[in-house]
C-alpha cells in the first residue's frame, strides 16, 4: 500500500508540471505581439538570403555511415563495464563476450562488403 501512495505523489507532481507548461504557454499566447508578415516567414540563415528551395534529398549513405557509427560506438560502451568485472565473471562471461564481438565484426565485415563504409 505504500508504494502506492509513491506513485501518487509522483502522478500529482508530472500532472502539475504538465499543467504548468500548458498555463505558460497559454499566458504567452495571449501576451505575445502577433503581428505576421511575410518576410519574417521567410527563411533566414546566416545571413543569406534563400535562392532556392531548402528542400533537396541527402544521399542515404550519410545516413547509413552514422547509424553504423553510433551502433558500434554504443557497442564498445558496453566493453567497458565487462572488462572492469571480467575477473569475478568466470569463462562463461568469456565466452558470452566472444560470441557478442563475433556478431559486431560479422556486422561490420557485411557494412564494409556492401560499401557503406564508403565516404563518397
């Protein structure tokens, strides 16, 4: 029964923050000048005008590199806390990690075969 009642003070504090930022932004709302133009629409970056449209496809490459990256960078992160306790895990923690490196160069071996490595 105590535990419920931990989750209701926790249910009341995320209603009050929700409540809390839909009141702000409403007062906002209503004290904020609103007065549209057609040139404050107008993308603006840096200074530089806009000479053609800003929508133009990227090639998926790009995309595909920094999945790869963030995928493998995540996967070493992991490598740290085994390595830390590898002593008191025993050969089956060994193992396990051999099994688990054996997939991530599997997986960079199919990248680097299909040419996603490639930076062009």
């Amino acid at each position: 029964m105590e535990s419920i009642g931990n989750y209701a003070y926790a249910g009341i504090w995320t209603l009050f923050g929700v409540a809390f930022v839909v009141l702000v932004l409403f007062f906002a709302s209503l004290i904020r000048p609103q007065r549209p133009n057609p040139n404050k629409l107008k993308t603006y970056e840096c200074g530089e005008f806009p000479f053609s449209s800003a929508q133009f496809q990227f090639n998926v490459k790009y995309y595909i590199f920094a999945l790869i990256f963030v995928i493998f960078d995540v996967e070493v992160v992991f490598l740290f806390p085994w390595a830390v306790v590898y002593n008191s895990l025993g050969l089956f923690a060994l193992i396990e990690m051999l099994v688990f490196l054996a997939i991530l160069i599997f997986g960079l071996a199919y990248a680097w075969r299909k040419g996603a490595l490639q930076w062009v």
